[in-house]
C-alpha cells in the first residue's frame, strides 16, 4: 500500500491534488472512527516508548485537588461575586459543582473502559468520529492553553499581594498595543516555563512535588475558611457596601446572575479533565479513576463553597478585589494586613499545583491527538528516559508563556467557559450514544435522534429563561418545556435498549444522568455574553480550517499507509479508492 500512495505533502504539486479530492477524504475520514481495542493497541504504539503506570488513586485525588482549587478560587471568585452573583457565588459554585460531577461520572465510564491519555478526545473519535473529535480536541487545547495563561497572571496578583507590591509593579504597559493585550507580565512567562520543564521530566515526579504543594495548600485553604468566618461579618452576605449604586441581597441580581456565576466559575473544575487524561499512567484503572476523579471533585466543591462563603462574609461584593479576592479582603484592616500577605502565599502554592496538572493533561491531549495524526506526529513523541511526551509538553508550554504574556484575565475566562462546557456536553452526548449503539450491528438513529430532541428543548428552555419576560406566560413555557424533557428521556428509555453495559464501571442511572449534564452545560452555555461567542465561533472555523487543510490529509495518508483503519460503513471499491491516489 505504501508503494501507490505519496504524502499529500512531499511536494506542493502533491498538496495540490490532495486539496483536489478534499470532498472524498472528507467523506472518508470525517465520520471515521477508532475502536477501544486500536485507541489501546496500535495509536498507543505509536508513541514508541510507553507512559510507565505509576500513579494510584490518592495520586489522581491529590492531581485533582491540585489542578482545581488553585486556578478556580483563586482565579475566577471575585470576578464571579463582583460582577454576577454577589454573596449567591456560593450558590455558584454549587451548581457548578454538581454540573461537573455528573460530567466526571461520563469522563470516569469512558476512562475505566478504555485507559489512554486521549480524553475526551479518544472518547468521542471512538463515538462521533474523527472531526468531532478533532474539533472536540481543537477545544481542549484552547480552554488549557488559555485557563494556565489566566492562572499565570493570577500568580502574579498574588504573589505581589504577598510581599506587598501592587500588581502595576510587576507589569509593564505598552501604550502602542490594544487594550487587554497591552500589559505586559515577565513573572507569568518564567513561571509557565519553569513549570514546563518539571513536567517534561517525570510524571511520577511531578505527582511528589504536586503532594507537597497540594498538602500545602490545603493548610492554607483551612486557614482562609477559619479567618474568613472568623473576621467576617453576616450582614456581608445581605448588604452591599454602596446600596445606592448597587442592589443588597444575598440574590443581588437575581437567579440569572448565580447562574451567570456558575458558568465563569466553571472554568474551576476543568482540572479533573486533566485527571482523565492521566488513565494511561494508572496502575489500576477500574479501582483508582472512579475514585480519583469523582472524588476529587466532590472535596473539592465543598472546598469551593466554604471559601466563596467566607469570601462572602469579609466583605460586602461590591468592595471585592476582582484580580485578588481573598488577600484583598484583608488589605487595610490594620492587625488583619499580615492575613493579605498568608493568604497571597498560600494562593501563590496553589496557583503552581493548578498550573502543574492542567499543564500535564494538555500535552497528554496533544500527545493522543498526535497519534491519529490529525496533528504533526512528532507531537505523539514519548522520550524513552522521561517517559512523558516532551514535544507537546514543550510546544504547549511555550505557547501558553506567550499567551500569558500578553493577554488580560477577563479575555481569557470567558474564551475558556464557553470552550469547557463545549467539550463536557460532547462527553455527555457521547457516553449515551456508545452506550446505546454498537457501530454495525445497532441503527444509531434513534438515539441521535433522541440526544438532538433533547438539546433543542434544553436549548429552547436556556432562551425562554434568558430571554422572555417574567409572567405566567414564560412559567407555562419553562414547565412545559420540562415535562417534554422528561417525557422524551423516559420514551427513549422505555424503547431503546442499550447495546452494551460496561464491563467495569458505569455511569449510574442511565440515560438520565448525561441528560441532566447535557441540560447543564447547554443552560451554563446560556449565561455567557455575546462576545464570548464570538471568539468561539472564530476559534472553531480557524480549527475547522486546519482540519481541512491539512489534518484530513494527514489522516488520509494514515489510513492509506495502513497506520490505522478507520471503522466505518463507508464502503470504498478498489477503483473508487484507485481513482483518488496521489
């Protein structure tokens, strides 16, 4: 086969003809996909030397812990209460919490089941096929790019909070670029480097100085909570501190503004994603992700309700430092300055360990997504003495110093929301479509058409709320779109079988449970602004586009050179096939 078929890129009249037959490989390719066993076996091998399965369950709950709770509280609470929700950010960060769980229970089936460092990746190219999945992928690498870039500037907030220099200091203003592009940050840059050389070195590594971090941070968060309920006042939670300009209230803006809240505070939990994509390094999969990923996000949302409440309590929402809530709570308080200091440090420890963990999921992303070759190959590299996948970690690495370098916070927090409830609601739709489908032998379209029913009611649900005025009209609207929601899961439930259960772990009360997640995210997904679309929106035809031109290519050249096969109904004669070589 290799002899008949010539890279799509070995010369440019070569490129050429393959942007000539654009149309056929994307017919072939598109709606591709692997199977557990090729995700395992073949692609693996494509790395050459092999992740080493060091990692146990308090290894994935401690990367879990590590990953979340420094970028989220730290990161995303004040801008959160200050400009959404006010004192009802605890509230946010609840549903949040409970949005993903029940996303880390669709994360943990697929994990247990096929235990590579694809992710969410891997699980919707063995679903949807290769262009979800890559568009899918294209997303991940976007929200972890730009969530470590965000949680790098945070470090630098809190770090100057620490030792008493205003942020300003740290950054120097280039009058000549536009604004939100124009501060520069030296400390963000060195920090996201120094963190790419640990991480390139070893994983099990990484883990011990993750532990130490983590352990320590934790005694931090402990003595953020007492202070907070100890110095803090009740009425903060009811009064703002300018009631003319600002409305009081525990609900200051009412329910739309705690979920507006939840979706920027989503950016929080995106750490557990990166556990997943750990499974290829854990010595246990059935027993250790299930506890690990679960786990750690169910101590974490605690973690996250407690410190957001006694954020709440120190200060009134409309005074709350949007950069750096928790130390700037304790700024000018005479005796309680030194806590503003404690608590900059400890945020500083736990902005490390967040940026350790998204920063190893990231190029385990890109690790995978370089063996479907969707992506330059070298990107799959494993380095034989490290044993981690030092080209991504180092390209990934770099990139996000650059971004961090340039862009403001808020830029990058509403790009990563909308960008993470993307990819859990694909995770959703895609554990009840692999749990209800067996390619080639079930007719997929009954649960297709189930899941898109379902996310247009949830859609026309998410306006009705946003949208429509209040009034018995938009309450009859809201129930009705719910009794439809209930009334469709439970026919489709009713009438479907499931076409395989899982062997070893699976999502509990199937399909409700994904279906209450796809209803979250796509609810969640409504509360973002305007403009946070936008960038989405250009972000994925940029990634649309380099599918087209180049990684449909790539991955037809795979599939021709016998590197992988894809698994599709597509049948291709051998004079079809011959008519389309290079």
């Amino acid at each position: 086969m290799e002899n008949l078929h010539v890279s799509s890129f070995s010369s440019f009249t070569s490129y050429l003809h393959a942007l000539a037959h654009t149309p056929f490989r994307l017919s072939r390719r598109a709606f591709s996909v692997s199977t557990s066993y090729e995700e395992m076996s073949r692609l693996k091998a494509l790395s050459g030397s092999e992740m080493q399965k060091t990692l146990r369950w308090y290894d994935l709950v401690g990367f879990g812990i590590g990953g979340m709770v420094g970028a989220g509280v730290f990161v995303t609470t004040g801008r959160a209460s200050r400009l959404y929700a006010g004192p009802s950010v605890v509230l946010s960060y609840a549903i949040a919490g409970l949005c993903a769980l029940l996303s880390a229970f669709c994360y943990t089936e697929f994990a247990v089941d096929m235990p590579v460092a694809g992710g969410a990746f891997s699980y919707l190219r063995i679903t949807f096929g290769e262009l979800a999945a890559f568009l899918t992928g294209a997303n991940l690498i976007m929200d972890y790019v730009m969530s470590n870039a965000a949680v790098a500037r945070s470090f630098t907030a809190y770090l100057g909070a620490a030792i008493g220099m205003s942020t300003s200091k740290w950054r120097v203003v280039v009058h000549s670029l536009p604004n939100g592009f124009n501060e520069i940050d030296l400390l963000a840059l060195l920090v996201v480097l120094a963190v790419t050389l640990v991480i390139c070195y070893s994983t099990r590594e990484s883990s011990v100085v993750n532990m130490v971090l983590t352990a320590l941070h934790i005694l931090f968060i402990g003595f953020v909570i007492v202070m907070g309920f100890w110095r803090g006042d009740w009425k903060n939670l009811s009064e703002a501190a300018d009631p003319v300009k600002h409305p009081s209230g525990f609900f200051p803006f009412g329910a739309p503004g705690v979920f507006n809240g939840a979706a920027m505070v989503y950016l929080s939990y995106i750490g557990y994603d990166a556990v997943s994509t750990l499974a290829e390094e854990v010595h246990n999969p059935v027993k250790d992700i299930p506890i690990g990923v679960s786990g750690s996000v169910f101590l974490v949302t605690i973690l996250y309700c407690l410190m957001a409440a006694s954020m709440s309590m120190l200060l009134p929402y409309d005074l709350i430092d949007a950069e750096a809530p928790f130390s700037g709570a304790f700024k000018g308080k005479g005796k309680s300055e030194w806590v503003s200091k404690v608590i900059g440090a400890g945020a500083s420890f736990g902005i490390l360990t967040s940026l350790l963990v998204s920063m190893l999921g990231q190029a385990r992303y890109m690790c995978v997504i370089g063996r479907s070759k969707v992506v330059p190959h070298w990107f799959a590299r494993v380095h034989p003495r490290t044993s981690t996948p030092v080209y991504a970690s180092a390209f990934l690495g770099i990139l996000t110093a650059a971004i961090a370098l340039f862009t403001d916070l808020n830029i990058l927090l509403n790009l990563v929301s909308i960008g993470t409830l993307f990819v859990f609601y694909m995770v959703a739709n895609a554990v009840v479509y692999r749990r209800y489908v067996a390619i080639g032998r079930s007719n997929p379209w009954p649960t297709l058409s189930f899941l898109c029913l379902f996310s247009l009611t949830s859609l026309i649900f998410t306006l009705i709320w946003h949208f429509m005025a209040q009034g018995n009209p938009k309450a009859f609207l809201l129930g009705a779109c719910t009794v439809i929601a209930i009334a469709t899961i439970q026919f489709f439930h009713w009438t479907v079988p499931q076409a395989r259960k899982p062997e070893f772990w699976g999502v509990p009360f199937m399909p409700w449970i994904p279906c209450v997640s796809i209803f979250l995210n796509i609810f969640l997904l409504g509360s973002l602004d305007a403009p946070s679309y936008l960038r989405f929106a250009f972000f994925s035809v940029l990634a649309l586009l380099l599918y087209l031109f180049y990684s449909v290519h790539a991955s037809f050249d795979a599939e021709t050179n016998a590197s992988f096969t894809p698994n599709t109904n597509v049948t291709v004669t051998l004079k079809e096939s011959a008519a389309f070589k290079v």
